[in-house]
C-alpha cells in the first residue's frame, strides 16, 4: 500500500493545478523547497517520477495524471466528511473553500470580513481564477463555491445574482476619445485594445459585445491582471473593457476615464455559484444566504448605486 499523506496529496494536486512549485507554494503558503522535497517523497514512495521537468517547464508524467484523479477523489471524499460533521456541529464552525474570478477580488474580501464577524468559528480560504479555471474547480470540487460573472454551461450548478456588473470601455484621460459623446462602437473598430487572456468571463463579454457590433479591433497586448491592464491604458497604449467595479480609484484620480460608447456599458451579473450535485456545508450554505441577502447592498456602499 502507498505511504502517501493527505499533506503530500494536497501538495501534488496544487503543483498539478499550476505547474510550478512555486505557485503551488503560494497557494498552500509553503516555501518552494518545502513543495519540492514534499513531491520529492513522494515520488520516493510510489517508486516512479510524477513530474516531468525540462528547463523551466513542467508537466506530468503519465504516473502523475493517474494519480491525480485519485487523489482529487480523496480530498473530494475528506471534504464530503468534514461537510458531514460541520453539519452535526452546525454554523458555528466549519471550513469553507471560495473561488472567485479576479475583477471579484476588488469586493469579495470585504464581504468575507464582513461575513467572518458574524461566523467567527468559520475557517474562509480564497482562491483566485478565470473562469475556466473555477469552473473546473467546481468540478473537481475542490470549491465550495465560486463568486463569477457568467455561470459555466457545461456543468451542473446552482448560478444565483446578487448584483449587477456594468463592464464600460476605458481609456486614459488624455484619450482623443475622452472628451466624445455618443460615440459610435464602429469607431472602435479603429483603436488598439488590451485584453484579458482566454477564458476570462471579461475576455468571453468583449468578444460577444464586438461581434454583435461587427467591429474586430486590434487586440495589441494580452494581460492576465486587471491592474496591469489598468496601467497600460493610462499609458495610452490602447483601450480596454472591464468592469466599473475595478476602476473606482482611478476614475477618481482622473487617470482613466469611462468612453460614452452606444450601447455600454454592458450588463451582466454576479453570481454565487455550487455545483448543483453537492450538498453545501452549513458554513458554506450560510455564506451563500449572506452573498444572496448583503452582496448587492455592500456593493453598492463600497462603489455606489451605479456601479451595483
């Protein structure tokens, strides 16, 4: 029988999540060293290599995807445990995994804090993902549940809005654009824009927006962080389109500014997001009561009325 702890387990699943020791470190709050010599054991122990490393890239082996579907079905299993005495317990302690896509981080945390107040026996862990990689997660279960934009198709999940998301176009303030009214979206057929990479819930929004407009406009430069994109465009490097929920600071600086574009800003929905096959937690089913009953008032204090 293999030797393999539920630590070294967890440890594989995150560096086969991203790949790389050092992300999985960050993620499991580990040291790189301590990743590597954790996988190191196990190797030891199975008696063949999971990774296969060549240069600075990793992938695995055919050893490693085997057994990370059956590790994901262990820690799967854990947690269906650990739900199971959570709710002989009840809501005063548990442990919850959230997942959000990354435009949520700008928001997610303060209601987490808040949430935490009135749940203080609750363990909350946050990962962060586009939405392809949440929306495997849920799959995989290795989420509760998942604060998104536009719900995954493929799976079956239990998707619930709690507030509205304006996606606006946006530029520097200095834009020639800046200071337009009414502007017709075929003029931005003639721009440059930076974007997010493939699989973001934005990207998927922007693509519908220019298709539904016939414009394809220059896609200059993919980022995978919205503050780098943010500083991109007050660079002057080109346009882009996210969320009002990420840009109350600096449209308040006046470094960018929203476009007066026909037709935007572009409505869409949060959504608290299970998989519909699994029984949530106490703790996690209040969380979702709290993000259903408090989402949409908190974000409308945090960014006002219309950005919520």
């Amino acid at each position: 029988m293999l030797n393999l702890s539920l630590r070294q387990l967890r440890t594989f699943v995150a560096a086969a999540r991203h790949l790389s020791f050092a992300r999985a470190a960050e993620e499991l709050h580990l040291t790189a060293p301590a990743v590597s010599m954790q996988i190191r054991d196990m190797e030891t122990a199975i008696g063949l290599p999971v990774f296969e490393r060549s240069g600075r890239s990793m992938s695995l082996t055919t050893t490693g995807e085997y057994l990370l579907v059956y590790a994901r079905r262990v820690i799967a299993t854990l947690k269906e445990a650990e739900d199971t005495i959570a709710r002989l317990r009840g809501v005063q302690a548990g442990r919850i995994t959230v997942g959000m896509v990354g435009t949520a981080q700008y928001f997610v945390p303060r209601l987490l804090a808040q949430f935490r107040k009135d749940y203080p026996g609750v363990e909350v862990r946050l990962t962060v993902g586009n939405r392809d990689q949440l929306d495997r997660q849920l799959h995989d279960r290795e989420i509760d549940l998942a604060i998104m934009g536009r719900p995954p198709r493929e799976l079956d999940v239990r998707a619930e809005a709690f507030a509205v998301n304006l996606l606006g176009v946006v530029a520097a303030a200095d834009h020639p654009l800046a200071t337009e009214r009414a502007i017709s979206p075929a003029r931005l057929d003639r721009e440059l824009f930076i974007v997010r990479e493939i699989g973001s819930g934005t990207r998927g929004a922007m693509e519908v927006f220019f298709r539904e407009q016939h414009i394809a406009p220059v896609a200059i430069m993919e980022m995978r962080s919205n503050e780098t994109i943010k500083q991109a465009v007050i660079a002057n490097m080109g346009l882009t389109i996210l969320s009002q929920h990420t840009l109350v600071l600096e449209l308040q600086a006046g470094q960018l500014k929203l476009l007066d574009v026909v037709g935007m800003p572009l409505k869409r929905a949060w959504h608290v997001v299970s998989l519909g096959a699994m029984s949530l937690s106490p703790a996690a089913e209040a969380f979702r009561y709290f993000v259903l009953e408090r989402g949409e008032a908190m974000l409308g204090e945090l960014f006002g009325g219309e950005a919520s």
